[in-house]
C-alpha cells in the first residue's frame, strides 16, 4: 500500500540563512498510524509541517532538495489549496487562524473553498464540532472562547474538509492541563480511526505516550525514528536532543535500570517501585519537609498584602471575589489556575494595571491606588508573557535602559544597570545586537533584563517558559532561581506544572476567582484530587511520590530518598 | 475586551440581504451629502438613529462617542473660523460659517454612525457575500473583508501592548505633542511586529484550508432578497428619490455662504 506520507532526501534553507532547516530527511508514515515529532528549538519541525502540504515550496521563499509525496502526489506539483484535500494543518499560533465571526462559520470555511453543498456542509459542521466537543458553541464568537477551544476549534475548521492526514504543530503549547488533555483526547480518538493519519509536533513528552512512533529531529537532520515506547524510555537520546525525557523513566534509569525494564508511566512505576521491595526513608523525606519549613521561616516582612480584593470588568464579569494573600520578601511564589480563573487578572493588581474594585492591594505597606505606576514600577516589575509585545528598539542595551531612561537616570547609572541587568541573564557582550535577530529564548531574557533594569523588588512573570523547548526552560528558570536567591521576591503565572515543582516554594490554586489552595509547593501537589477539581494535573514525578504515599517535588528528591536500589 | 462590532441580535435589520444593507449604507451617504441645511442634516441624523435604534445596535455608539465629538467640534470649530459669510456674529466669525460648519459636522458624524450601525448588523461573511453576488470576484471580496477584521485585532493588540510599556513606566499622558508623539514609538513597534507576524500566519492557515483551491465556492449563510427587502428598497427609494427632489427645488441648501 501506497504510504500516506512519503519524505525522501528533503533539505530546505529559508532565503537570507545560512544554515539549511532541513537537511536529508527521509520519513515514512503509514496510513492510519499515529506519529510524534519531536525536538529543541530551530531543529525544524514547523519546517517539517510546512513541508507536507506544499507551502514549501509554494508559500515560503527558499531552496528546497529533495521530495515530499502526500498520497502519492509530489508536493512540487499542484497548488497548496489542492493539498487541503489530503492534508489538513493546524498552525501553532492559533489566535491567528481564526477569523469569522461565529464558530459555524470558521468551521464551514474549508468545505466553502471546496464547493460543498449547503446540506453536506451542515452535516459536516454539526459531525465535527461534535468530534471536538463544541457542540453548542455553533453560535459564540472564536474571541470570547477560551485557549484549549479555541485550539479544538482551529482543529475541526481542518477536519470539516475531511482530510486524510492531519498534521497538528505544537497543538499544546499555550493551554492549561485541562485544554491540553481535551486535545489530546481528540488526538486519540482521531487515532483509533484506521482512515486518519495523525502527525503532531509536541514538546511536552508526557502527552506522546500514545503515538504509534516518535520522530526526534535536531539540527534538521532525523536522530530517531523508532517505536514510541523505545524512544521514550532512552533517556539519553532525549537529554541530548533538548527534549525533557518521562520524570518516571529518569528516576528508574537514574537508579540504575536496564533500559528495556524502563517504566514509563506514575502507575507502572509504582508498581516496579513497589516490585523492587524499595521503600522511601522517612528520615530523609522528613529533612525535606524540614527544609521546606526552614525555608518559610527565612522570609523578610510583607510586601504585597491583599485584602479581600475583588474586581469586576465593565462588562459585569466578576474576575475576582475576596482574595487574600500575603507575599513576604523573598519568596517564590507560584500562581496556577486554569485559563479564566483569574490568576492573570489577580497579578495585575500587584503593578497598578488594574484597580481593585472592592478590597486594597498594599505594596510596601501602601495602597497601589496612591502610588501611580511609574513609582510601583519601580518596587514591582512584570514581564510580560510574549517579548515581542514589548521589545522596540534597534539594539538590545537601548531595549533595556528604557526602563532607567525614563526614570531620568544619569548616562553612568543607566550604563551600569543595563550592564547588570544583562549580565543577570546571561546576555553579557551581547548589547549591540538587534533584538529581532535573537531567538525567542534570548528575547525572553531581553525582557527580563529590561525589567530587571529598574532593579525592583518583586519580579512577576507571566507564563515565562512558554513557547521555550525544554533546554531554554530550564536556563530561564535557573536565572530566576538566581534571582530569587540574591534577594528578589519571584511570582511566576505558569501552567508548566514542572517548572512549579522544582522552582518555586509556595502555590496559590486560582479557581473561579477565589484562593482554592495555598501552601508550600509540596503540599499543594499532594492533594492531587483538589488540584483536578481545579483543572490542574502535578507531573508525573509528583504523583508517583504521592501514590507511595510521599510528595516530592523532583527526580532528585525522589533519588535521596529511595532506599534499598 | 471583544474586538468586533458586530452585534448578534435577532432584528428585522439583521435578516436583511446584504445587498439590501450595502444599498441602504450608500443611500444614507447621499442622503446626508446632497443637504447643505443643517436642520435637513439633523433629520437625515435622526432618520439613522432611528433605524439604529430598530437595529438593537445603538450601543456599539458608545464606544465611538469620543471620535464623533472629537470629529464633528473640531469640524465645527474649523468651519466657522475658515469659512465667510453674510451675517457677522462676533469677531470675524459669521452665521453662515457656523451653519456650514454645523451642517459639515453632522454629515460627517451621520456617515460614521450609518457604518457603525451597518457593521453592527452585518456579518464580515454576509459583506463578502453581499459584493459577490454583485459580481465581484470572491478573492477581492474576502480582501475586503479581512480589511475590516483587521481593525479591530490590532486594536486589541494594541490594548495588550499598551499594557506592556505601562508596566514598564511608559507614561502616555504628559508631555507636549512632540515629545507625546515621540512615546508612541514602544507601541508602534510592537504592534507592526505582532501583526506582521500574525497576518502571515493568517494566509498560511487559508491556504492551507483550500482557499482559492478551485473556482467555484459555495457559501454555508443563506441569503436571498425576500420580501422584506423589496418593502425596504422601495420605501427607501421613494424617500431618495423625494430627497432629491427637495433639493432639486431648491431646499435643504445654505444662503450665503462662501468659502
């Protein structure tokens, strides 16, 4: 049988680059099957994707080797609206694709552009909506769906052409736990179907345990292209690709493991735990919690104090009702929730950008209602969660002495911030360079820096590891920890459950509005059923700990005080 | 904040054909041109408000309001001390410029709310729909339409981005209009960036679900002129066609004024 997809000696350069994305790819994917690609950063994986339906070498600008077959027909003839028929994509950055005013219509678009009749369409809207389980929402605007909806919604505006092959990029990057898992619900529903061929692009690995096989790209060359499960459990081969191996798999391979006895899930791994007559030492675990609370103890005095704090938006939406929540000094404190829990609208109050509308938000023991933004600027900073909406000039110094500039500083005072600031994040020597050339990691840390410059107090971070492969979001998150050990008091919003885990001290759950759980990190993730409730899932390594009976936080931690391997 | 204008709302308004709409727009704009008389201006101003009113889309006015002040005082003002005339009111400024100004004033205002009202009852789907059946090709249709959408989503690109700078202590307040017009550049940026970006996503993602894939389409909204139109249209050409008729005799105009 003819293969759904057929890649052979593909190698593509992007007009203006040096470095070829691609170079000598040969893929094969059956019909029907299920198939992952993974990789770090710039290793070409969108590049793949754009390769499959012909918008290389028709769209994209650029030297194409090689040939990619889509059923049979190669990609270098025929139009990319005629490869909509086989192949169907969905694009990372799904805001940008929706654009009609209702959802029955984005969803009718493709069949449109191919002249299906009006009863056919409706079948297909009412079928596929279904699939994506947006029955319902035929009517509500794509603006006021939230991110995992929308992204399922981007996918049935593919699905109504009925293509064969669907190839999804990153389809998870931006959503919570839960709209992540309706997407991979999706996923694997779309699996078992013999006449779907799946390809999707995905960096977190605890969502690749039901594909078919894994493709594992770098430096656009194919490093990998074995069994899911096989690819999964070499730990190595991950580590060195920059993609974050099973935290499960780690730990058992850390403990010494013969790779084909790897588990790979929480619940095989208690089992093999359990099998191996290993137990956890209870002296060990209590030094933990131990530091945990010497930790609490070493915190400085208040400073963001809110008291029953509640904000509704103009439009009648209440956003927040009776929060409380005190940070003292030198925490590092984590704010989780799913999209519209509020969490985003709660930090927002700490800088000013919004006003309570019931309650008072205190910084430095004074109301932020009588401080103005520029002066609490000056004690809180918040980077923002996409760079590019921040970053505007033509080198990266001039980027971040805005913040001193306007704050009047003098020539030497705003030379040696800048150069403090970048030092901070690892960007030294680097402040001529035009920050449109970084990658997204470094303008990531470009922002930092420019709010770093203003030398605050208290550093909020909104989603910072976002849209960073694993290598990236972990050199973000060292810098912060750094951070947050010289003196700076840290409050991340993220849904990187991990970065949580190893990262901060202490997590606040938002859920509609209200604190649901507050607490050291340990001990908000051992109450994994109240986390659910709150649309929230610990990583893997959490929850292995927990049904052993001992939270802990990392690997490492599990490591220290596993006895008897 | 909900970028778009339009309204979901069950009226009579909003079940009219497209086309229907599109007439109706271009009839308000004639309508408030061929008047020089600023009590004709008024009723034409009055006749639209009335239909808004019909149309349940009135609201979307008030998130506009600033930009019809700002436009008509500033109209206004600008008239009346430019323009000349017969009647002297006080200092060099005459009664006749005044009413011109007056009148310029609300026809650029009424022009503004006729679009509104339009966008608020009129799907950007129904718009590309509405110029194809009038014999123009889908692809510069959907251009169109996708000019109108991009308003508003940079608007709310802007909004976040604004956010952005403030936190940084971007103030966009003080300042004369040099040095104001100086600070707008951390939003600019941004904005170019952001959309630039996006939109190329935008046409990938077309391509990609088959636009221009073959040459015929079909559409998933039913429209089809019913009798509903046909009142409308009729009504609305014996109103036309009575408006310039008045004019034609030698009403609804301006003694005195010159420019």
């Amino acid at each position: 049988m003819e293969p759904a997809v057929s890649v052979q000696g593909l190698g593509y350069r992007y007009r203006g680059q040096q470095k070829p994305a691609l170079e000598g790819v040969d893929l094969e994917v059956a019909e029907g099957e299920f198939v992952v690609v993974m990789g770090p950063s710039g290793a070409g994986k969108s590049t793949l994707c754009v390769s499959l339906n012909g918008l290389i070498p028709h769209f994209f600008r650029g030297r194409m080797e090689g040939e990619v077959r889509v059923r049979g027909h190669s990609t270098r003839e025929g139009r990319v609206g005629e490869f909509a028929r086989e192949i169907g994509l969905v694009f990372q950055d799904f805001e940008a694709q929706l654009f009609s005013t209702n959802v029955a219509l984005e969803v009718a678009f493709g069949p449109e552009n191919f002249a299906v009749e009006r009863d056919e369409m409706e079948r297909r809207v009412n079928s596929v909506l279904g699939q994506v389980r947006l029955e319902g929402f035929e009517d509500r605007q794509p603006a006021t769906l939230s991110g995992g909806q929308k992204q399922r919604l981007a996918i049935a505006s593919v699905l109504a052409i009925e293509p064969r092959i669907l190839c999804l990029d990153e389809p998870t990057t931006d959503l919570d736990p839960v709209g992540k898992l309706g997407v991979f619900e999706i996923a694997e529903e779309l699996k078992n179907r013999d006449d779907v061929t799946l390809i999707v692009v995905e960096h977190e690995t605890e969502e690749t345990l039901d594909a078919d096989r894994i493709v594992v790209l770098r430096e656009g060359r194919v490093v990998a292209d074995r069994a899911a499960r096989e690819v999964l459990r070499d730990v190595e081969l991950l580590e060195e690709s920059g993609v974050m191996p099973l935290q499960v798999t780690r730990f058992f391979h850390e403990m010494g493991l013969w790779q084909g006895q790897l588990p790979l899930t929480p619940e095989e791994g208690a089992q093999e735990f359990r099998q191996r007559g290993w137990r956890i030492s209870q002296e060990r675990h209590r030094e933990l919690v131990d530091e945990d609370e010497e930790r609490t103890q070493g915190y400085g005095e208040p400073i963001i104090e809110v008291g029953g704090l509640s904000h509704r938006y103009p439009n009648g939406f209440a956003a927040l009702e009776g929060v409380d929540l005190t940070v003292r000094k030198g925490e590092f404190l984590a704010i989780l929730g799913q999209n519209g829990s509020g969490k985003t609208t709660l930090v927002k109050h700490f800088n000013g950008l919004l006003k309570p509308t019931g309650g008072t938000v205190k910084v430095g023991g004074e109301e932020t209602t009588e401080q103005g933004m520029l002066r609490l600027g000056q004690s809180v900073g918040y980077v923002f969660q996409n760079p590019d909406h921040q970053i505007f000039s033509d080198t990266v110094s001039d980027e971040v002495s805005f913040g001193p500039r306007i704050r009047e500083m003098e020539g030497a005072e705003i030379k040696e911030r800048v150069d403090e600031a970048l030092s901070a994040v690892g960007l030294e020597g680097r402040g001529e360079e035009d920050p449109f050339g970084l990658t997204k990691g470094e303008r990531q840390r470009v922002a930092v820096a420019s709010v770093l410059a203003v030398r605050p107090e208290v550093l909020i971070l909104d989603e910072p590891t976002t849209g960073l492969d694993y290598a990236e979001q972990r050199s973000m998150m060292e810098l912060v920890a750094r951070l947050n050990e010289a003196g700076s008091t840290i409050i991340v919003v993220t849904h990187t459950m991990w970065v949580v885990a190893e990262y901060a001290h202490r997590a606040v759950v938002v859920r509609e509005g209200k604190i649901e759980l507050s607490g050291t990190v340990r001990e908000v993730f051992s109450r994994e059923d109240e986390l659910w409730e709150a649309s929230l899932r610990p990583p893997h390594i959490v929850s292995l700990g927990n049904s052993l009976g001992y939270p802990v936080l990392s690997v490492d931690e599990l490591v220290r005080v596993t006895e008897g391997g | 904040m909900d970028p778009s204008l339009y309204l979901d709302r069950d009226t009579w308004v909003h079940r009219l054909d497209p086309r229907t709409k599109m007439f109706l727009l271009i009839g308000a704009f004639v309508l408030a041109f061929i008047f020089l008389d600023p009590l004709y201006e008024l009723v034409v101003l009055a006749l639209v408000l009335i239909f808004g009113y019909m149309a349940k889309s009135l609201e979307n006015l008030r998130r506009i309001w600033f930009i019809l002040l700002a436009v008509g005082l500033l109209t206004l003002v600008l008239w009346s001390l430019v323009g000349g005339g017969r009647t002297p009111l006080f200092l060099f400024v005459e009664l006749e410029s005044v009413l011109y100004g007056l009148s310029i004033a609300l026809r650029i205002d009424t022009t503004i709310i006729a679009g509104v009202i339009f966008l608020s009852t009129t799907r950007n789907e129904e718009v590309a729909i509405g110029l194809v059946k009038l014999g123009i090709p889908y692809r510069f249709a959907f251009a169109v339409t996708t000019a109108l959408r991009l308003v508003p989503t940079i608007a709310s690109t802007g909004f976040t981005i604004s956010q952005a700078q403030r936190s940084r202590g971007l103030d966009l307040d003080s300042g004369n209009i040099l040095q104001r017009t100086r600070k707008y550049v951390p939003l600019l940026v941004p904005v170019f960036v952001t959309t630039i970006r996006s939109t190329n996503v935008f046409s990938m993602a077309l391509e990609s679900k088959g636009f221009g894939a073959g040459g015929k389409r079909t559409f998933y909204l039913r429209t089809a002129l019913g009798g509903r139109d046909v009142v409308v249209l009729v009504v609305f050409v014996v109103l036309l066609a009575a408006s310039v008729a008045l004019r034609v005799a030698g009403y609804g105009t301006l003694e005195g004024f010159s420019g």
